[in-house]
C-alpha cells in the first residue's frame, strides 16, 4: 500500500511508537525525526535511522541494565 507523504509520516509515527514504548517520539520542524526517553535524546534525518539507532540503545540498555544507566560495580562504591 502506497501513503502520501502526511500519511507516511503518521504511520510512520504510529510504528515507531508502538516498537518502541517508553519513548516519546516525533518530527521536528527542521524535519528530524527524534526521540526522547526521561534525559535521553537521539536525533536523526530519517525514521530508519531513527529506528536502527533506537535498536542500538536497546541492546546498550539490556547491556546496562533496565534504567539504560551504566550500573556500578561493588569495587567502585565506598
């Protein structure tokens, strides 16, 4: 099925957030795709970059741990 480009953008939207819960995400008027998770921001010029770079976070943050925060060893506390 083929979109004009306001209904691709909005399908767009509407994939991106349901792959992606948690993050809020939109188009800016500058026309980058963004997303925003608590302090964290990611920017790209398209939502296939948008979304591999979302990916990305998403195996950094089970890497992690769940908050997306580097996790503290026992060794570095006091």
């Amino acid at each position: 099925m083929e979109y004009a480009p306001q209904q691709q953008e909005v399908h767009r939207l509407t994939e991106l957030t349901t792959e992606f819960a948690g993050w809020r995400i939109g188009r800016g008027g500058s026309g980058h795709w963004w997303a925003i998770r608590g302090n964290e921001l990611l920017r790209s010029l398209s939502a296939d970059e948008l979304r591999d770079r979302l990916h990305d976070r998403r195996g950094a943050s089970v890497a992690l741990g769940d908050s997306g925060q580097i996790m503290e060893s026992p060794e570095m506390t006091p």
